[in-house]
C-alpha cells in the first residue's frame, strides 16, 4: 500500500521546521484551493499536525471572523509556535497538544479542518481520519492529503520540489496511491461523505 518506512518526523522537529519554511512560498496558493472547498466562511478553523502554521496562517487572513486551533503531537514545536510562525495573530490562534489519532478536542467542534501530510499521520487503519470527521462540525468541512495544490505556479514548485521531496523523504514519508486511500476510507465506513480530490496533489475531502 505505501513505502515500507517509518515516520521519523517526531525525531525531528529542526527538519520539519525546514520543510516548513521551505514551503513558504506555497502557503497562499494552497490555502485558496481549500477556500474554493468552503460552502461558507468557517469561524472555527482546525489545522492538524506537524506541518501547520502556513496555510492556517493564510486562512486567518482569507477569513477575518475566523479563529485557527492547532493540533500538535510534537512538544518542541507546540513550544515554538509564534515564533516559528511570527506572522499568526496571536489572539486568534489556539494551540492544542494532543495525539493525532485521539485528539483532545470535543466532537463536532470545527467548521472547517485542515491536515497538510496527513498521510506522514496514519496507522494501518488511518484513525486519523476518523478524528478529522468526528471534530468536523455538521454541515462543516474536513480536507486532508499532500500536494502543492492546484493553483501553485510551476515557477513556485520547480525550485522547491528536490529539496522537499528529500526532506520529506528523510521525515519518513509514506506514498498512497488513489486506491490505497479509497479502500481505507472504505474500510472505515468514511467512503459516503468522502470526495478524492487529484488536482494539486493527493486529497479527501469530507462533508456531510
């Protein structure tokens, strides 16, 4: 199903804080993609994971009213946060320190969720996606893969792409097919409110 590796991500929190950096240039363009999915502007944003903080960032921006939650599973980053990321309004960011695949958060709490490489996030049962559809406000939305998104420019990916793909390769990247991806969303009863999204990448996105 993917590359027999072992993420090593939580190991690493100076490169991760490089791919983050590194991908600086990406932020906006993804972030509209994930707009583009919104039926409506969402108040309680939820970004998951180690590579949040850009498009969350981004997102804030796009949606004035809006407060951005972060879901961290690595202290070292949780601790640095505003200082990795010195352009989020403090007084509309939370972040949370919590497991990926439990997270402590109330159910239906989000109107809009976001996981940038989740696929770096699942198990053989990919439980993470059962915690972004079960933190997903009704009528809210959750988006979760990999890619650079469908409006990234090529002149924005082709300087970027060597170095990402070998510092996520040393992070313990695991590559899904779009069949690996359904049969898990199959598997775990997700398949009817689930949309693969190709463009840009690798995506599900989840709604009622």
């Amino acid at each position: 199903m993917h590359a027999p590796c072992v993420p090593t991500y939580p190991n690493q929190p100076g490169l991760v804080r490089d791919v983050n950096r590194l991908w600086q240039s990406v932020y906006p363009w993804l972030a509209r993609q994930v707009v583009e999915f919104c039926p409506s502007p969402p108040g309680r944003i939820l970004e998951v994971g180690c590579f949040s903080g850009g498009v969350g960032c981004e997102l804030l921006r796009l949606f004035p009213g809006a407060h951005l939650s972060v879901a961290l599973d690595m202290p070292g980053l949780a601790d640095t946060f505003f200082e990795d990321w010195p352009g989020c309004d403090q007084s509309r960011v939370t972040v949370v320190r919590t497991a990926l695949d439990r997270l402590d958060l109330p159910d239906k709490s989000f109107d809009l969720v976001f996981c940038r490489g989740a696929f770096f996030f699942f198990d053989d049962e990919a439980s993470i996606m059962h915690e972004l559809d079960r933190v997903r406000a009704a009528g809210g939305l959750a988006v979760f893969g990999g890619g650079y998104g469908s409006h990234t420019p090529d002149t924005v990916i082709a300087p970027i792409a060597e170095e990402s793909r070998i510092k996520n390769n040393a992070l313990g990247r695991r590559l899904y097919r779009v069949e690996d991806v359904r049969r898990l969303l199959e598997r775990s009863s997700l398949a009817a409110r689930a949309l693969i999204c190709e463009d840009g990448g690798l995506w599900v996105v989840m709604k009622e």
